[in-house]
C-alpha cells in the first residue's frame, strides 16, 4: 500500500461528487432560463393581441346578447338624442322637467301666474286668466304672460319633444274689433304664444302645433265673469313621443 492507490481512490471519489453537485445546479439553472423563456413569450404574445380580430369578437358578442341589435342595450335605454338635444320619453323624466320648469318659474317671481299639472297628454303650462294673461277679445300677452312663455321656452328648448299650443276663449260672442268670432280670436292667441316660442325663445318650429278651440273646451264653467277671465288661456302642452297633436 505504500504505493498510494488508496490515496488516489479517494480523491477520485471526492471529485466525483464535487462534479455531481455542479450538475445539479446546472439543471436548476437551465430550468429557471426556461421558465423565464416561457414567461416572456406569453406576454409577447399578450401584447401581440390583434384588436380587429378581438374588436370584431366583441361586436359578435354584443349583438349576440342584444338579440341582434348591434347598439348596446344599456345605450338603448337612454333617452334619444338629436342635435345634442333628448326627449322626455317615460313619466319619471316628465316629472323631472316638470320640478325643473317650477323651479325656473318660482326664481322668476311669476310661479303664482302659472297652473302647471302633467297627467297622460303631457305637462302642462297654463298660461290663464284674463287679468294677467289676455283682456277681453285680446290675443296680446301681458309682459307676465311673455316672461312666462320665455322660461317656459327655455326648458322646452332643451328638448325634442313635440309641443301643443292650445288658445281658448270664454263664451262671450265677438261684436266687433279684429277677430271675426271666437274660433279665429283662440287660434290667434296661440299663434302668439307659437311666434314667441320661436323667435324669442328659439325652440324649433318643428316641434311647435297650435289649434284654436274656441269657447267649446271651457276649464270652468263659463257662469261669471271670474270663470270666464280663467276660460281666456293658452295651453303650453309638452307631449310625450308617439302622442296624438292637437287634442285637449
């Protein structure tokens, strides 16, 4: 044994498992490089996404859930819009205009000269009273009744929906002056209210109606002189869409 053989045995064991040890952190090492390979390729790829192709998919998708309607039923249930303008569709916005017109009327000071109801033919804006509104056999507007019209267009103004104008009279018959009978007289007070609603007030005359129905729809009977000064109006009517025009 004095040759050194045994010597020799253990160093070449020794050195076998040093080089085992150094394999085995290669491998960690190699498999760490190829998850951090993978990892990258995947967010390559995410990032590679083809937005035609995925926009396309999401427009199949939606018409699929909408049955067939390409416009997404959340924007379907918005009022509709025209000219940056939307209409009052369902009762709930009806009343929300009708808050936002009293509010507009009552800052003015002139609330008290209003009688404002909403009910299945739309909000109306009543303009009544012979004292403060129409005298006797007169279509003018009393500058009250013109501060009215003019508020009342503003709001109006902001949306799209059709608009009534309805004159009226008492039941007193026309003996002389301008107006041939009752019928012309309620027709003219409504074409005043209709002129001012557009020119002063700018809403569309697209949106405007007027009818004249005389002395024949009294809101109150016509038994004295009281009554008949409240028979003398203009009806302000805002519709809801699909509405028939012209009717009280």
């Amino acid at each position: 044994m004095k040759n050194g053989q045994p010597h020799r045995a253990v160093h070449s064991g020794e050195e076998e498992e040093a080089a085992g040890g150094m394999e085995r952190w290669l491998l960690t090492y190699s498999d760490m490089i190829t998850l951090l390979l993978a990892l990258f390729v995947v967010l390559y790829a995410l990032s590679s996404l083809n937005h035609v192709k995925y926009s396309a998919f999401a427009k199949g998708m939606d018409v699929s859930f909408n049955n067939g309607n390409s416009q997404p039923s959340s924007a379907r249930t918005q009022p509709s819009k025209k000219h940056g303008k939307d209409i009052v569709g369902t009762p709930a916005a009806l009343s929300t205009l009708e808050l936002q017109l009293r509010e507009a009327l009552t800052l003015a000071g002139v609330i008290k000269n209003v009688e404002l109801t909403s009910g299945p033919g739309g909000l109306v804006v009543g303009l009544i009273t012979g004292k403060t509104y129409y005298g006797i056999d007169s279509a003018a507007l009393s500058p009250t009744g013109a501060e009215v019209v003019d508020i009342t267009g503003a709001v109006i103004n902001k949306h799209t929906n059709p608009v009534n104008v309805e004159g009226y009279t008492d039941n007193e018959p026309i003996t002389g002056g301008p107006y041939r009978d009752n019928w012309q007289l309620s027709a003219e007070r409504a074409v005043v209210v209709v002129e001012r609603l557009q020119n002063v007030a700018h809403v569309s005359p697209t949106q405007l109606y007027l009818v004249g129905f005389g002395q024949y729809h009294p809101i109150v009977p016509n038994t004295s002189k009281a009554n008949q000064a409240e028979n003398r109006r203009v009806n302000i009517v805002i519709t809801m869409p699909g509405q028939k025009v012209g009717l009280p």
